[in-house]
C-alpha cells in the first residue's frame, strides 16, 4: 500500500512514532547512564588512533599549507607536479614537528625536570626561613597573641599546601609520562593517519562536499557549507594563532628573567608559556603559581617579577597578540569570561583552550539567525539602534 505523506494525520502518526522512539531511548540511556558512557568510552578508545590522527593533520595542516602556498611558490616549484609538491611539502611538515620536539625533549625537558626536583627539594628549607622572617617581622611589629596565633595557623596551612604540591610534582609529571608512554602504539597509528589524510586531504574534502549536497537540500546545504568553512577559519586561526603567540611570550619571558637573574628561569617561562594558551585566565594561572615559586626564593624577586610579568602581558594584549589573532574571535571580553567559566566547568582545561572558538562559531550563528529575523521585519540591525 502506498503511504500518502502529505496527509495532515500520516505525518502527525510519523512524527508521534518518532517521538515516542527518542523518547523510549532518552529512558534507556538515563537508567543505564553508567553502562552507556561505558559503553562510549570503549567505543571512544577504539577510534583513538583516528581521532588521534584527524587532530594531528587538523593541526599539521597549517604547516603545510605555509610550506605550499608561501615557501613552493618559485618558478621551479611551477615546474613540479602536484604530488611531487605535497610530498615535499610533508616531508618539511613533518622533519619541522619532529625537529621541535627533539629540541624540547633535549634541552627544555630535563632542565624543567631538573628545576622541579630542586624545587621540591628546597622547599622544606624555603618554608623553614620564610617561617623565621614571618616570626620576627610579627615580633618587631608586637601583633596582638590572637591575631599572631590566627596568622601563624594560617601560614602553616598555605605550607602544607605549598608542600603537598611540590611533592606532588614528580608523581604528576611520571604518571603523565607513563600515559603518554602506553599510548605510543596509538600515537604512532595516529601520525600515520594523519599521513594519509594530509596526503588525499582535497579528496577527502571534496567527499564530504558531496555527501552534504547529496543529503541536504541545496539551500541548507549552502548553508552547513558556509558554516563549516566559517567555523575551520574561527578556530584554525584562533588555535595556531595562540600557539604562535603562546611560544613567543614564553620565549620574551625567559629572556627578560634572565637578564633580572630570575630563579628557575626555565620552569617558570615554562608555565607562562603553556598557560597563555587559555584566553583570559591563562596570564593569572601562569603568574599566581610563578609567583610562589619566587616568593620563597626572595620576596623581592617575587615582586618585580609581578611587575615583568604585567608588562610583558600589556605588550601581548596591546602589540603581540593583536597582530597575530586579529580579529578572529570577534566577542567581547564578557562573552570570552563566559564561555571560558562554563567550557572550563564542563571540560575541564581542554574546554578553557577550545571553548572561546567554540563559543564564537555558536555566537556568530546566533547573530545571523536574528539579524535575518530583523531585515524580514524590516527593523534595523545594528544594536546601537537599540540603545
């Protein structure tokens, strides 16, 4: 029997049965949640290598479209064929990760190991010479017994806070190690899929082009289309971006400690580096633990280093990270606060660094959704008509 779709009560009984399905699904997940998010893990950690392997060509892609659209473009280049040119392209690619990740493993890694064991064999002498300065300068001052007692308590819980860190140090470094080192079969995998999906990348491209426009109607596939490529132009130019910037901080700061005789140089560029990856945030959560660090060592240092350390972030705001992201975010500092406090909440420190891009791509699809609202109705678009 031929179903008529467009009878009013067919299309009511499709859609009811539809909503009973997802409905009868939402129960089935909701009282078994742990068997089902057991359930993805597995699935999860069977696509790893694959995930793995779409990350690493995600993010190796922008080199090698450095190498082919601005390093490839002589006239011997014009000579050569398409796959000759991406195969040089990813031998560079791949010699220039691989180059920087000797360089770090050589010289940045045991010298930010070497730091941290130091750091947390100091710290008892550290805490023990801070707590006899406290002592005397609480003395000089002749503080109330009271007050005295409620600040020595005080104290002695911001050390064995301080100390409960430091020696959690090297565990958390090796068990990062350890993780990092059973998941090398995975990573290896991984680097070869990135291979094959750098190498055929406008195939694969073009396939997922064909798939939308054979799926959706041409309207609303014009539409996922845009939006694809407005997303990949968001977050590829706000993740490399921050990185490039990131590194070149971490650079700036080593050098200026440096020449001001800092300790632990190394470790602390570390941090400040690694940390102004998160938008926002990242500046405070590098200093604050930085800060401690030095305070120990000599509570001066400690305080010209907030003064470095607040410069070097003005040079980045207003001069260094301007001329790298640009405008490729395109929220205000509010809507940046929000979606790091609830990316963060939710994911963690992977949300904090993806969870601005994440949020502007999601802005921006909301922007348009009104303003086409507004020009059907024949109002103006732009807020400040509002005000």
């Amino acid at each position: 029997m031929k179903v008529e779709w467009n009878k009013k009560y067919t299309t009511i009984s499709v859609y009811a049965f539809l909503v009973v399905c997802c409905s009868i699904i939402f129960y089935l997940i909701s009282s078994d949640l742990d068997i089902f998010t057991s359930k993805i893990s597995n699935v999860i950690a069977i696509l790893q290598p694959i995930i793995i392997g779409c990350v690493l060509a995600y993010l190796f892609n922008f080199i090698l479209t450095f190498y082919e659209e601005k390093l490839f473009r002589g006239e011997f280049f014009k000579k050569i064929s398409h796959k000759q040119k991406r195969g040089l392209g990813l031998l560079l690619t791949y010699a220039t990760v691989f180059l920087t990740l000797y360089l770090f493993i050589q010289f940045v890694l045991p010298q930010v190991v070497d730091s941290i064991s130091g750091l947390a064999n100091d710290i008892p002498a550290y805490v023990n010479n801070a707590t006899v300065f406290l002592d005397d300068l609480m003395n000089k001052l002749k503080v109330d017994d009271q007050y005295m007692a409620l600040a020595i308590d005080k104290w002695n819980e911001f050390v064995n806070y301080v100390i409960k860190i430091a020696t959690d140090l090297l565990p958390i470094l090796g068990s990062t190690v350890k993780v990092v080192a059973s998941s090398v079969w995975n990573i290896v995998i991984g680097l070869i899929v990135s291979i094959y999906l750098l190498i055929d990348k406008e195939n694969f491209h073009a396939l997922g082009k064909k798939i939308t426009r054979a799926t959706l109607p041409e309207a609303i596939a014009d539409k996922v289309l845009e939006l694809t490529y407005r997303s990949n132009d968001t977050f590829g130019k706000f993740i490399v971006g921050k990185i490039i910037d990131s590194l070149i901080i971490g650079v700036l700061t080593f050098f200026v400690l440096t020449i001001f005789k800092m300790p632990y140089v190394l470790l602390i560029s570390v941090i400040i580096g690694i940390t102004n990856i998160i938008p926002f945030f990242g500046p405070f959560f590098g200093a604050i633990p930085s800060v401690i660090i030095i305070l120990f060592v000599s509570p001066m240092q400690a305080l010209w280093f907030l003064v470095i350390i607040l410069v070097i972030q003005q040079i980045d705001g207003n001069i260094i990270g301007p001329k790298i992201l640009g405008d490729s975010i395109g929220i205000s500092a509010f809507w940046i606060l929000f979606s790091l406090l609830v990316a963060g909440k939710f994911f963690g420190l992977i949300g904090m660094i993806v969870g601005v891009p994440v949020f502007a791509i999601i802005y921006s699809i909301i922007k348009e959704i009104v303003e086409n609202k507004l020009r059907k109705k024949g109002l103006p678009i732009e807020t400040d008509d509002y005000k």
